[in-house]
C-alpha cells in the first residue's frame, strides 16, 4: 500500500491545561483512569496537538524520540514493513490509546513503523515530562507495564496463529480481536468501528488480498457478516465462531458478545 512520506502541513499546537477536550481525553486512557483534575491538568499543559492525514506517516522504527502518544481521534496501525514496502500489522489503535512507549522507556528506536489507518488527531507527550510524571504516579507505571504486557501477549498470540492455523482460522480470529477492540452493538449485530481493506486483513495475519476476499465474500453468502465501504457487521458471531471452533482463545468481550447475540 502507498503511503504518505510528507510531513504533516498543521503545525503542532500548545495545548493549555483548562482545554477541556484535552483533560476528555487523557480520562478515557487507561492508563491515566483515576488521576485526579490537578493532575490531568499538568498532563494537558505538556502536550501537543498534530493532526495526520490517512497513510500518512507518523513514526519510523528507528525513531529515537521516546515520546508518548495519545490517540484523541481516528486510528492508527503498528507495522513492521519489509524493504519491498509490504507490511505485517502488529495492531490497530484508536481513540484513547497510546503508542511509543518502549522508546520512552530505554531509549533505543522503535520496534516498528506507526501510520495513519485514517484521518487521525494525536496528543503528543515529551519523553522527559512523561518520565517525570511516572517518578510521581506509581500506579501509572504499573498501568504501564500491564499494558506492555499485554500487546506482547498480543504479539506472540499474533506469532502463534501464523505459525500454526490456517487462513479462515486466522481471519475469523482477527475479526473478533477487532470486534473486542473496536466494535459497537448495534440492534442486528456488531460493528467494528474501522474502515478496513482486504488489504489490511491480509497484512494482519499473513496472507494475501485474494485469500481474504474469497473467505469473505463467502461468509457474507452464509449470512454471517455484511461488509459496506470498508466496514465490518458481525451478523451471526455466534455462527462463524463455533464453526472456527474458537473456543476460549479469541477474545473474552467478543465472547460476551457471541452469548448474547449468537
């Protein structure tokens, strides 16, 4: 896929710390959750604004910075991408999360490419005033490495699924992730809130454009998912998961979601 290499034409603007969007923000991240106004607001007086365009690159993996960055709105998703431009997706991120963390914390360049997956708004945290603030928020620093954790589970979960299951498995598998992440109930089914190309399934578990329109375009015949412009309606999720045989390993909020709608 072609991306943008041009750097975003909107300057980065100083939030100031009674910008209330901002303090909206910082409390839908986990891992600011229960931080007191005070503090929400010496967050808000560090951070900048910059907005990118879809493609559009944000970081690239030898980036050094360490600097955090909050997702206000949109999505992005986390690449690694070979010298012939093709990509594997590690994960796609949207409103409330957060990415760079791992250069913030040892310095060294980041393990993977991060781009636009839409029009995207991002609050963006100097590394030094992010480590300042963890020296004085003990439970923040807990929060994040229980978050680190989990996208490594993520990973070698990712890892796994390439390794030894097959192409429907591994997409069935991936949708439900996505419908966990992103999705919202609707009366007749579940909608994942990303506009997504085949292209972008395929990069996410390793397979090709052609495997995933043909898996797809028949579950829609089987009447278990519609797809209209890039998104995704999970209409039977009980169906396409008992008959992958997902069991317990695909993820526990679409699980609920199977319970109560399959």
């Amino acid at each position: 896929m072609a991306v943008s290499l041009l750097p975003s034409v909107l300057t980065p603007l100083q939030l100031r710390s009674s910008d209330k969007r901002a303090d909206a923000t910082l409390t839908r991240v986990p891992l600011f959750a229960g931080l007191a106004p005070a503090d929400l607001d010496v967050l808000s007086s560090k951070l900048t604004r910059r907005r990118y365009a879809r493609d559009e690159v944000i970081l690239l993996q030898t980036d050094t910075s360490g600097d955090l960055y909050i997702l206000e709105r949109g999505s992005v998703r986390i690449v690694l991408t070979s010298d012939d431009g093709r990509e594997v997706v590690l994960a796609l991120l949207g409103p409330g999360e957060f990415f760079g963390e791992l250069s913030l914390l040892d310095g060294k360049p980041g393990h993977a490419d991060v781009l636009a997956q839409e029009d995207c708004s991002l609050m963006r945290l100097k590394r030094d005033d992010f480590r300042a603030f963890l020296r004085s928020q003990v439970d923040v620093a807990e929060k994040l490495l229980a978050v680190m954790s989990s996208r490594l589970r993520d990973t070698d979960g990712l890892v796994y699924d390439t390794t030894f299951r097959d192409v429907p498995n591994r997409l069935a598998r991936a949708i439900f992730k996505l419908a966990a992440d992103h999705g919202r109930r609707e009366a007749d089914g579940i909608v994942i809130g990303l506009r997504l190309t085949q292209e972008d399934l395929a990069a996410m578990i390793g397979s090709s454009r052609v495997s995933i329109n043909r898996y797809l375009k028949g579950w829609e015949r089987e009447g278990w998912l519609i797809i209209k412009r890039g998104v995704i309606k999970l209409l039977q999720p009980g169906e396409l998961w008992s008959h992958y045989h997902l069991g317990q390993a695909a993820a526990a909020e679409a699980s609920r979601w199977v319970s109560a709608t399959g």
